[in-house]
C-alpha cells in the first residue's frame, strides 16, 4: 500500500498537518523563547516541552533521554589553546637567554605545542561546565509485530549566536592552526640544531623566530570571545521546521489511527547537534541493542525550507534505501534534486555509526545560503509546500518500507 491511498482524505488531512505544523512554528517563533534555543537553552526546553506534549497525544510511548553537554566547550577550548601557545611562546623567548638550558627549555616548549595542537582540535574542551539536555524518543507501535522501523529525526537547538561571521571565523582558525604548526616546526628544529643532529647555513639566527611567532597565540583568544553561548540564531530551517515536520506527519497517523503492519514509527527529537551533535551521539550509545534489534531506517529531517533545492542524500549503507526513496518521491509527486551540501554537518553520520540506513532529507543546495547560521534564518523560511513534501516523503517511505520483505 501507498501512503496516498490510506485514506480518501489524504491530500486533504496532510495539508492540514502541514498548515498546523508552519502554524505552530510560526507561533513559537513569535511568542516563544526562540533566541535561547541553543544547547541547554531555555528555548530549547520550552520547544521540546511543547512538542513532546504532542507527541504523547501521537504515540504509544514517549521516552525522555536526559544528558550532559559541554555548553563551554568551544570556549574553553580555544582558551587552553591559547595558554599553552603562550607558554610556548615564553619557553622559546627564554631559551633565547638561558643558552645553557636551552635544550631542556625547547623540550618543554615542544610538549607545550603538542598540547596547542590537541586544544585545537578540542581534546580539553571537556573540563568546561556540564548542562542538563534531554533527547525525546516516540514510538507509534506497529499493527502486529514489527520487523522494521522508520525514526524520523530533527534537532531542537540552533546554532550558536556568534559575533563574527563565519568566513572571518574560519580565518582566525586557519591562522591559528598555522600558527601552532609554526610552533611544531621551530621547537623541532631548533632542537636538532641544538643537538648538532641538523646544520645549516644561518641555523644560528632560529632562535629569532621566538619573537615574531609571537603574534600567533593571540588568535585563539579573539576565538575564544566570538561565541554567545546565551543565545542563539533563530534557526527556523535549521532546525526549527525539521521538528515541527517530524511531528506532523506523526499527526497524520494518529488523527487518521492509522498503524502500519509491521513497521513502528517513531520521533526522535534530540538536542546539542550544535556541541558535535551530543544529543545523536547519545542515543545512538544508550539505544544500541534497540536499534540493532529490528531494522531500523533513520531519516533526518534538517533545514526544510523549499522545494527548489529539495534533496535526499543516504549514508554508504542506505543503498536500498535509495530505491525506496525513488519509489517513494513518484507516489508523493515529489521532485528531487541532485545538491549535496557538503558544508553542512548534520546528524546522519553518528546514526551511520549504529548500522542503520540513515537519510537526510533536507532543502540546503550545494552552495551555502545566505540566511545559513545567521539571524536572516527566520520565520521567513517556513514553507507549506516543502513541509508538505517532506511529511509526504516521510509517509510514502514509511509505507515502502513496510512491503520489505523481512530477513
């Protein structure tokens, strides 16, 4: 069976999820804590609060996750950056006037410089402030026995505001990273000169170099300060209308009591994607024995904002998904494009990692918008239409999945 032919009232019913869905959004944009929906948030909290009373209205079991999450963790992490660059930094100045101890300090100032490097990439971002976080997980049991699942998925934080754009951003990153090569590479050297291990002409002027690398370990402070972690974006494509999506095509089902013969439907709503997506990586951890019990299909709802750019990209292990996905794209009259946007981090790769077959059903293009992770990502990306499409694609996939064979 197709999802289309459910019901008499198909174009109908969906229509008016999809209205409630823009609706509902739009109202929690306007009247909601929408600027403090970032990780630990009381937006987030208020968003979640309100969609899981829904969900319990939809579902036979809905199942809160709590967490912890490094709400500090960028900041910090470029904060330890940027003390052991300055100790670096120190050593490789005093080596300069204690010649004697030079060996010894240039040792010291090289371990300093490996621990730059693991600070960049965020190994001490950890010891910052844990913050509560909750994921919620909804299931909409199957008519008899399941033997698949399909968890649809969105994020309920935004992202980060920051006081710097992103192209200014990934420049003092560069520098940085520079910066703690340069480090590497002057201890390393000056070390073997120092051992009489590598000669060469002029070996004997390395030693300046301390003064001018100077100027490197203060990037990592100005990162450190580019973070709001009070607040964020507005995030109405990413990922308010994912959320709102998810749960409207399980509104569907529900207000239609309709069950599919052996797939469960479940919502998963989870939060941190902006802290290295804890909140997936979580789930995927706590809910490993679930997840390989049945097979399971996890689509990402992620940034549904139009139907111009509107695409659906499967992990390495969604192969026969990808058919599913075709099939199901005719049955709910949806055209799919071809855009990849490699520049987004979603959340489909920590469920990659469980074994499942993961899609992401998304309306970002190849080229990155200008409203992406910005304050123009507001209510003026909520669209009927690709909200619609993804609650028909969702169904329709669902429906799919269900003649699957079970192995």
């Amino acid at each position: 069976m197709k999802a289309y032919e459910t019901s008499e009232r198909y174009v109908g019913k969906v229509r008016e999820c999809c209205n409630y869905a823009v609706r509902s959004a739009k109202n929690f944009v306007d009247n909601g804590d929408n600027g403090r929906r970032q990780p630990g948030g009381n937006g987030s909290a208020q968003l979640r609060s309100i969609l899981q009373n829904d969900l319990t209205n939809f579902c036979d079991e809905v199942v809160e996750e709590p967490f912890s999450v490094d709400q500090k963790a960028y900041i910090v992490s470029n904060l330890i950056t940027f003390i052991f660059m300055l100790l670096a930094a120190a050593l490789g100045i005093v080596a300069y006037y204690l010649v004697e101890f030079s060996g010894v300090i240039i040792i010291a100032a090289l371990i300093f410089s490996v621990l730059s490097l693991l600070a960049f990439f965020g190994a001490f971002g950890g010891t910052s402030k844990n913050m509560e976080n909750t994921n919620v997980y909804a299931k909409r049991h199957a008519a008899s026995e399941a033997t698949h699942r399909i968890i649809l998925e969105a994020n309920l934080d935004a992202p980060y505001k920051r006081k710097i754009n992103r192209k200014t951003e990934v420049i003092l990153k560069g520098v940085t990273f520079l910066g703690i090569l340069l480090y590497l590479v002057f201890d390393v050297v000056e070390l073997l000169t120092k051992l009489s291990i590598l000669q060469f002409s002029g070996d004997q002027f390395v030693m300046y170099a301390a003064f001018v690398l100077v100027i490197f370990i203060f990037f990592p402070l100005v990162l450190s300060r580019t973070v709001a972690i009070g607040s964020s974006y507005p995030g109405v494509a990413d990922n308010l209308s994912g959320c709102y999506t998810a749960c409207g095509a399980m509104r569907y089902l529900s207000e239609m009591d309709l069950r599919l013969e052996n797939t469960e439907v479940c919502v998963l709503l989870t939060d941190s994607k902006s802290n290295k997506s804890k909140g997936a990586k979580t789930f995927v951890k706590e809910f490993a024995s679930d997840l390989s019990s049945i097979d399971t299909t996890v689509l990402c709802l992620d940034s549904i904002y139009s139907t111009d750019s509107f695409n659906i990209n499967t992990s390495a292990k969604g192969r026969s998904l990808s058919k599913i996905i075709d099939s199901a794209a005719v049955s709910a009259e949806v055209m799919l494009t071809d855009h990849t946007p490699k520049y987004h981090k979603g959340e489909a790769k920590a469920f990659a990692k469980s074994g499942a077959a993961v899609a992401t059903i998304s309306s970002l293009p190849d080229a990155v918008p200008s409203f992406y992770r910005s304050s123009e990502d507001d209510e003026a990306n909520l669209s009927v239409r690709a909200v619609e499409a993804a609650i028909k694609m969702c169904l329709e996939i669902a429906y799919a999945k269900d003649e699957v064979p079970t192995k």
